[in-house]
C-alpha cells in the first residue's frame, strides 16, 4: 500500500463522506469493463491525490489523455450529483477541453450558471489530498447552493 494510499483510506470519517460516496460512484460509472470493481475506494481516488513530489514529476506543458478527461468529468459530475440531491432541480455539467489541456466547466441548474471556472493544464488535475478535493468540492457546492437560493426562478426554469 503506497503512502497516499494509506493516507486515503486512514481517515473514515472522510471516506463515509457523501462527496467521496459520490465520487465512488462516478469512477465506477465511467468503468464500462467492469476493470474498476476489485478496486476500493481509496484505490479508485488515488489519482486525484498529487503530492508535490508527484507533481513534480509531470511535465508543466503536455497533453491530457482520456483517463485524465474521465477523471476530471467524473469530479464535475459529482459535484453536479451532490447540487441535484441538496435543491432537487437537475444540474447539468458541461467540460470542454481542447487538445492542449485547457478549457472551461460550466454546471447549469435550469437557466442559472452554478459554476463557470476555467481550467488549464489538465494533465497535472489532482488535488494536494483528499480532505482538500472535498473541500474544494464542498466551496462549490455551497456557492452553487446559494446562487441557486437567490436566483430560484431562474434554477426553476
């Protein structure tokens, strides 16, 4: 067990968390072989986890492969679950990338734009530990959970 491995899955507290639950469930959504299923959750969110040791060793310019853009789909798309299960209205997300590793995310509810960010070097996605990436997580989903209480009308349509 590598050492970010076992940092992952040390904190239970973390792991019964309902961002975590739901990033389980899009890692295994995004598995279609079935390849997915012998892993644990801790094993399944460990590319997400960069050190800056591991940071270091990607290059600062590249190209994002598909496990990368599936990566970062799935992250997106469980924030997008978690918004839908707080309010009730769907959320939609929508990540474009070019080639090159650069784009935008955008999350919908109705009319109303939850979340616009624009993303650069996705080849180096990850988050410095796993308590962060559900802190980051849980900063958008409170600003999305605000807009959407402020603006309801426009969620609504």
């Amino acid at each position: 067990m590598t050492e970010t491995l076992a940092g992952i899955a040390a904190d239970e507290g973390l792991m019964q968390s309902q961002f975590v639950i739901e990033m389980d469930r899009q890692m295994r959504a995004i598995d279609p072989y079935g390849e997915f299923d012998r892993l644990s959750t801790a094993e399944l969110l460990e590319p997400f986890i960069l050190t800056k040791e591991k940071r270091r060793e990607i290059p600062l310019v590249g190209d994002p492969d598909e496990t990368v853009v599936a990566r970062i789909k799935a992250y997106y798309n469980a924030i997008s679950a978690m918004i839908e299960s707080e309010c009730g209205l769907m959320a939609v997300p929508l990540v474009h990338l070019s080639h090159e590793g650069f784009g935008r995310v955008i999350i919908t509810v109705g009319k109303l734009v939850v979340l616009d960010r624009s993303v650069r070097d996705v080849h180096r996605f990850g988050f410095p530990t796993l308590s962060k990436m559900k802190d980051e997580a849980d900063k958008v989903l409170s600003v999305a959970l605000e807009l959407i209480g402020e603006h309801s009308k426009v969620a609504g349509l």
